[in-house]
C-alpha cells in the first residue's frame, strides 16, 4: 500500500511539474512572439507610410486618385480594400458596413461632412447606391484612414487596428487591442500590403508565426495536463475524501 501511495505522489507531482514546464514554454513563446511582431510591423510601419502606387488591381485608378489627395499609400489602401470586401464594390455585411472599403453610415456621414464627397447631397441623403459606388466609397473609407493615421501620429498599424475595431478599442488598450480578429486583421492587411508591392514577407513574420503555433501547442498541453489534473484530483477526493496521497 505505502508502494502504491508513492507512486501516487510521484504522478501527482509530475502533473504539477508538466504544468509549470508547459506554463513556462507557453510564455516564453508568447514573449518571443510578442517581440518579433512589434518588429514587423515597426518595419512595415516606415515602410507604408511613404506614397507607393498601385496598378494591376481593380479600381487602381480610383485608388490612386484618392490616395494622393489623402495623403496615404495608395498600396495601403488597396490592402484594406482587399481584407474588407476583395474588391466586391457591393459587399454587405450584417452590422452595415458597405461597399469596397465597408464603410458603416455614421463614418460615411463623419467624413462626408468634412469632405464633401457627395458633392450636393446632405449625408442623410445619401441611398445605399452612394455606397456601392466605388469612387464615392473609396474617397471616403480613404479619407477616414488618412483621419486614423493622423490620429495615431502616423503610426499605420494602429490606424489598421482601428479601422476594424474602431479606434475607442485602441484607445481604451492603449495600442493594438488583444482582439483575435482585429490582430488577424492586421495580419492580413500587412500581408497583402506586402503582396501587392511583390515583396517578401519579412523574416521576422515567419519567425513570429512560428513561436505562434509552439505557443499553441503548449496551450492546448496545458489545457489537457490541466485536465488531467483535475480527474486525479477528483479520483483522489472519491477514494482519500482528499485530493491529497496519504
């Protein structure tokens, strides 16, 4: 019996200690994740806040146009283009947001006041054909990227993360919000930024994606050995009436 109660104790503390190591490789992971992201995007940041133009995509044209009177990349713009509706100039969503940049009315009404896009129209006039109309809706979603920008001092990753959550999330954070679909978003933004100038990701990025997925795993680890734990400790109360080996 004394055989079989240290044996129990040994399990017991090798779950324990299971836990900590997964713990601890779970953060590490995060950490080194954490690091090469804020890399990236500090890159990607000086590089997308120079003018670069775009072709070979729908509505370059337009884009180009609206870009250069914002002041903003037109590559950047044709990026969130991309993550927001592919180029589908009468995309809908569910919350609203319509059109090529998916824009919501009170943005459209916001930035139409200080622009004036719909030249002879007050903002509560405007039909939902103002908003599958891609010039129209590219010269607005443009305007209130380059508004974002300017308000996060040029900081373009920011003005992305806003732009999908609004920017109350990244202030209340403080920065980019702990969001999985605003910082997939992101992501995706920077990568097709990247893919519309042909350029390769950077390294940093693969090495990020990387300690991701060992993050990962060693979460999921931890969820089971947690698991475990918590049948032996209930094994343990049913037989001693303690979650203790006496």
């Amino acid at each position: 019996m004394a055989g079989v109660r240290r044996r129990g104790v040994l399990v017991w503390y090798f779950i324990l200690a299971a836990m900590l190591a997964e713990a601890a490789v779970y953060g590490i992971a995060a950490g080194v994740a954490a690091y090469y992201q804020k890399a990236v995007r500090r890159e990607f940041i000086a590089a997308a806040s120079t003018w670069q133009e775009i072709d070979k995509v729908p509505f370059a044209a337009q884009i180009n146009s609206a870009a250069r009177g914002a002041g903003v990349s037109a590559r950047l713009v044709a990026a969130v283009i991309q993550a927001e509706s592919s180029f589908n100039p009468r995309a809908l969503s569910p919350a609203g947001a319509a059109g090529l940049m998916q824009i919501i009315p009170g943005t459209w009404r916001e930035v139409n006041a200080e622009l004036k896009v719909c030249a002879g129209r007050h903002a509560g006039e405007c039909t939902i054909q103002c908003y599958f109309d891609p010039e129209l809706n590219i010269r607005i979603g443009t305007g209130y990227l380059s508004r974002l920008i300017r308000h996060y001092q040029g900081d373009v990753s920011l003005a992305i993360a806003a732009y999908n959550a609004g920017p109350g999330a990244v202030d209340r954070w403080g920065g980019l919000p702990p969001f999985l679909e605003t910082q997939e978003y992101v992501e995706r933004v920077m990568g097709y930024w990247y893919q519309f100038g042909k350029l390769p990701l950077p390294a940093g990025r693969l090495v990020a994606e990387h300690w991701l997925r060992i993050r990962g795993l060693a979460g999921w680890s931890l969820v089971g050995t947690t698991g475990i734990l918590l049948l032996v400790a209930r094994r343990l109360k049913k037989i001693n009436r303690s979650w203790r080996w006496r």
